[in-house]
C-alpha cells in the first residue's frame, strides 16, 4: 500500500476545461489545445507512487505544472480528472468535510513564501492547525511548543512572523505542519526562497526530521541539486507530464530522453556521486601466505612501485611499497612492520566532494574500508576527474551528447 | 436631440405616489419609529452626559488611540464647543453620525464580505455603490422626506447613502488583498470557510476595514450640513440659519465646530486602524 498514490490526475485550466480534456486524451499537446481551445495544461495525466517514509521530489522548471500537482494532492485545486489516494483512501471524491478532515489529519504542508499568519505570533501561527481542530488550549500549546523546539525556534514563540529573518520564518512553516502530526509533509518549494547557505542549513534539517519522525515527504523543487540531495526517488516534470521517474544514480545513468539528459548535463556529480561509485578493486597482497618476495614479483607483474596488503579476512592492513619491500626482505624484518599506515581511509557511501581536496594532496590512493575495516577498494586522482567528468563509465555517450 | 419625450419625471411620480408610497409605507413607517427612537436615544444620552464628563471620557479615549497632541487638541476643542454655546447641536449632529455610521457599518461590512466572496455578487454591489456615491445628494432627499418625514430619520437614511460605500469598498478589498499563500495555508490545514474568514481574512483585513470605517465617518459629518435641510437638527441647522440670515459670524462658528469635531473622529479612528496593523 502506498502512502500516496496518484493515478493520471490532469488539471486543464480554463474556460471549458472538458473541452481541453478531450483534446488531450485525443493525443493533442499543450500548445495546441492552448491555440485551439484557450485552455491552458496545467498538469496532463500524471501518476505516481510515494511510499511510506520516503522523500518523493517532483522536479520540473518553472511552468512546469509541478505547483499545481502538488496542490491538486490535497485539493487546493481540484481536478479536471483523474485520481489521488492518502492511504487508499480516495481525496478526489471526498465531500467538502471529509477533505477538511483529511487535510487536517493527514496532510500537512510548507509553503515557497512561507504562508504565515502575520497576525499571530509564531505559537499562534504553529499552533493555528491544532486551533481549527478545536484541540484544548493546553494541548495546543504544548504540541506547538514541541514542534517549534523541533525545528530550533524555542525562544522565539512571542515574536511576529514579520521580526524573524527568512530562514528563521521557513522554520515556523515547518514547524506549523509538524504541530499538527500528520504522516504526510506536502512541501512547494519550501527552500527556493531562501538564500544558499540556510537552503542548505534546511535541507539538512529536513533530513534530520524526517529521518527522526519517519514523515513522508512530497517535495517539489525547481533546483536539481536539492532534487538530488534530498529524494530518494525523484520525477521529473516537463510541461505537465512527468517524464521519468527514479532514483538519483537511476536519472542521473540512464535518463529518459533527451530532456532529462539535458538536464541532468550540468549537475555537480561532485555532490551526487559517492565513493562506491568511483572505487575499483585493487590487485591485493594477503600477508598470511605472501612474503616480501611475492609483493615485490607481484609489482613487477603489473608495473607498480607500491601494493595494498589485507590479511586473511581481508582486513585492510596498510601500503608496502618496493622500497620498503627490499628492505623488509634484506634486512629481515617482518612484512608487517614495514607498512605505511598514514593512508587517508573512506566509507563507500562519503560524497565525492568530501574527496577532492584529499585527493590533491595524499601521494597514494584513498581506501575505502567497510565498517569491519575490509578492503572495498581504492580511489586514486584519475578516478576521481574521471568520475566528475564521465559519472560511471556507461553514462559516457550521454555527456558527449 | 428630442426625436421623443421620454416621461421620466411624470411616470416616476406616477409610479412613487401611486404605488409605491401606498404599498410600503407601513413598512417605511416601522423602520423611521425604530430608527427614531435609535437616534432619540442616542441624542438623550449624549446630552445626558455632563459637557464636563464626556469631555473627559473623550480626552482620555483621544489620549490613548492618538496620543497626547491629540489629547490636548481634543480638550481645546471641547472647551471651544461649550463658550461658543453649540454644546447641544454638537451633541445632536454627533448622534447623527454615530447612528449612520452605525447603520452603515452593520450592513457596509456584510455586504463587502459578500462581495469579496463572490464576483457575481460584487458585479451588482459595485455598480450599485457608484450610483450611490455619484448621483447628487438632493436628489435623493426628496424621497428620504416622502419616506421618512422630516427630521433625524430622513438625516441618517440620506447620510447612510452617501456613507456606506467606502465600508463596503475597503472591506472588500481588504478581504482581497489577503495574500493568497495565506489563504491557501489556512485551508491546507483544514479550515472551514468559516474560520478561514474569522480567523485570517477579516483580522488581515482590520486595517482596511477601519480605513473605510473612518471615510464612513467623514462622509456622515460632511453631510450634516446638507441633511440640515430636511430638518436634521445639529451644527448644520447653525449653518444654514446663518446662510439665510447671512450671519457670517454664526457662520464660522457652525462651521468650526463641524471641523473639531471631523478632526477629533479621524484621528481616533486612524489610531484604531493603526494599533491593529
């Protein structure tokens, strides 16, 4: 069962919206029903899935009807047709108080220029959905300051809407849909006002929540960089059809069509890829069965001066270089006490980003170590340019194009 | 230009004198007793009230929405009401605006939260309020004196007329300057229509509403001296015995008190408007 489920919702503003309909579901596009009809498109027969706990991003420039499908979820607009499910419950046929009652239940949401009440203070304004519920002033009160707390704002329940900096305003708006507990967080590009720095303060505030409370999230967004950071599936939206949906790594690999790979032509991979996706496996030396010897042929073998080793379980134990190998064989030290151990070591899932500036300065590869310190593999310089140029290797043609 | 001769005058007295007034005028009749006595009543209190008292309670309430120049001003004002002896006509004209501005709020805001709602409804309404606010006051005094009589009645239904539409107007644009993401918060969070009125549109509108309730204001005082002319008692009955005794002293002393008392209601009901913003 899917939290949200949305099944070829379409919403043709205008005049004679049936007419619009019927045109489009004869196969004629936007810009002809508009020179035909004087309807305008504004979202054409999009469905999809957001399950329970997920972050679920529609990405799409502006115009791109993603506003209005987020609204036609809890009805602010309504339908020209088509289907929305919150827990198989069907919103597009509910009567005026069931749909009162499911936004009051269900769904909550956070607005692009925040939407606060300027009348009330900010208790006033996290508290107002709990207010219209007719919930004990007490209650009221204590679940508003719960969530305002949640959202970093204690200290700042007396002041107006109209004293606080917009960040500090975006946090109120969160906090207003959080007060009311609903399962569903319905966010319009609830960063896009705000500026780099505290986008990025909030967006990982919203992981933070959302990884504690387990909401799910809808989120919409202009911006392919948040797109990317925060959904674990993303559509994204091109003249009121959703063109693809998926995962980050599913768009970013294999996009869709040529919109999609436009698109995605210009994002930051830095950001996007993780270590896991750059590594490759080493040619390894296992200490228990090799000596010196044996790492020094094996150099040979493939023309290096250096030899990653790992012991039985292929726990990783450090850098033998030639050097240190003709030493370790002359002078009879034990293998063990000649490695290097100042290699800079990495989790799989560390961003690229997070490796660049490492990269230019250690002299040897990075290793990327499990959580049981096993060997996954190494990262060297070339694969990181390569991947911030390329991605993965197969997603090759796609850049050049 | 006159191809024809359109009777307009004939069959409006036509229409008025044999229909209209025979059908309606027991209802107009309920209407002057209730608003006459509204009005008597209003006037008895204020008349009640020591000049000494009222100044008082008027001083602290000008002290308190304006400050203390508006205070001062308020005091000096009164003072020139009583030692020029138009304490009672003050009080009168007072009443008359008080009842008016009241008649026209109790319907004026309704109708603008009406037609804020809806755009069919504020298609009638606007054109309605342009007809109220251009067609010549005399115009409609004839028939306020046929309906109502002469008097205090005939005042407030004239004066109403020519009042209501600032409230109606300013409250309906408050309503629809309400920014729509607030309106659209308030009903994702599951207003009703009721408490997405009560409790966002009309305390987002206050500012506005109480910029219309001043012009209300204004508009009643200006028409006190018209309204004189149907045998509205008050300052403006001062001024038009001065106009036909050409007392050009009485005159100014009318005329002054209408402005003390204009410049006292405006700004105590732009401090209102202003502490709700």
């Amino acid at each position: 069962m899917s939290k949200i489920s949305v099944s070829q919702i379409t919403k043709v503003f205008g005049q004679n919206p049936k007419q619009g309909l019927e045109r489009l579901n004869q196969g004629y596009s936007k810009d002809e029903i508009l020179a035909d009809t004087g309807n305008t498109v504004g979202v054409n027969q999009a469905s999809f899935n957001v399950e329970e706990g997920e972050i679920f991003v529609i990405m799409g420039l502006s115009g791109s009807g993603k506003s209005t499908l987020i609204r036609l979820v809890n009805r602010l607009i309504e339908p020209t047709s088509g289907q929305v499910y919150i827990d198989d419950e069907e919103i597009t046929n509910m009567n005026k108080e069931d749909l009162i009652e499911a936004r009051r239940q269900k769904l909550g949401m956070v607005f692009q220029n925040f939407g606060l009440f300027p009348h009330r203070t900010v208790i006033g304004n996290v508290a107002y959905g709990l207010e219209i519920q007719g919930v004990e002033k007490e209650e009221q009160i204590e679940k508003a300051k719960q969530s305002i707390v949640d959202v970093g704002l204690n200290g700042y329940e007396n002041s107006y809407p109209s004293e606080l900096s917009g960040g500090m305003q975006q946090r109120v708006g969160l906090a207003r849909a959080l007060a009311n507990d609903t399962d569903i967080l319905l966010m319009d590009e609830a960063f896009s006002a705000l500026d780099p720095l505290i986008r990025k303060d909030m967006q990982d505030e919203l992981l933070r929540l959302q990884k504690r409370l387990g909401k799910t999230v809808l989120f919409i967004t202009h911006d392919l960089d948040e797109a990317l950071k925060l959904g674990d599936r993303i559509a994204i939206m091109k003249d009121g059809q959703i063109v693809q949906v998926g995962s980050s790594e599913e768009i970013l690999e294999n996009p869709a069509n040529d919109y999609v790979s436009n698109f995605v032509k210009d994002v930051d991979r830095s950001k996007v890829l993780d270590a896991s996706q750059v590594m490759r496996r080493p040619e390894v030396l296992t200490t228990y069965k090799n000596g010196p010897r044996t790492a020094v042929r094996k150099m040979e073998e493939f023309g290096a001066s250096s030899i990653f080793v790992v012991d039985r379980d292929e726990r990783f134990q450090g850098l033998l270089t030639i050097d240190d190998a003709i030493r370790s064989h002359k002078e009879d030290i034990p293998m063990e006490d000649v490695l290097k151990q100042d290699i800079h070591k990495t989790t799989p899932d560390t961003p690229l980003n997070d490796l660049i500036g490492i990269a230019v300065e250690t002299k040897y590869p990075i290793v990327v170590l499990d959580e049981d310190n096993k060997l996954l593999g190494i990262i060297s310089r070339v694969s990181i340019l390569s991947g911030l140029v390329l991605g993965k290797e197969h997603d090759e043609e796609v850049t050049e194009a | 230009m006159n191809y024809f001769y359109f009777p307009l005058e004939q069959w409006t007295n036509t229409f008025v004198n044999e229909w209209f007034l025979p059908t309606f005028s027991s209802a107009f009749e309920s209407i002057s007793v209730v608003l006459n006595s509204f009005v008597d009543f209003v006037t008895n209190t204020l008349l009640f009230i020591p000049a000494e008292l009222f100044t008082l309670i008027l001083v602290l309430i000008a002290w308190r929405l304006g400050g203390k120049g508006l205070a001062f001003f308020t005091l000096i004002g009164m003072l020139y009401l009583g030692s020029v002896d138009i304490w009672e006509e003050s009080m009168n004209t007072l009443s008359i605006v008080i009842v008016s501005t009241f008649v026209s709020l109790v319907i004026g805001i309704p109708v603008g939260i009406f037609s804020a709602m809806n755009n069919k409804i504020q298609a009638v309404v606007r054109p309605t309020l342009d007809f109220m606010q251009t067609l010549p006051s005399f115009v409609y005094l004839i028939p306020a004196v046929l309906l109502f009589g002469l008097g205090g009645v005939s005042a407030v239904i004239a004066t109403f007329i020519f009042a209501a539409p600032p409230a109606v107007r300013m409250t309906n644009l408050g309503i629809r300057h309400v920014p729509k993401e607030v309106i659209e918060a308030s009903k994702a969070f599951g207003s009703t229509s009721k408490q997405l009125l009560f409790k966002v549109q009309l305390p987002l509108a206050v500012p506005s509403i109480m910029a219309g309730v001043n012009q209300t204001i204004m508009l009643s005082l200006s028409m006190a001296v018209i309204a004189s002319m149907i045998g509205a008692p008050g300052l403006g009955a001062t001024v038009l015995t001065s106009i036909s005794r050409v007392n050009i002293g009485l005159g100014l002393v009318g005329g002054l008190g209408i402005v003390v008392l204009a410049i006292i209601l405006d700004r105590i009901t732009q401090g209102i408007g202003q502490n709700t913003k």
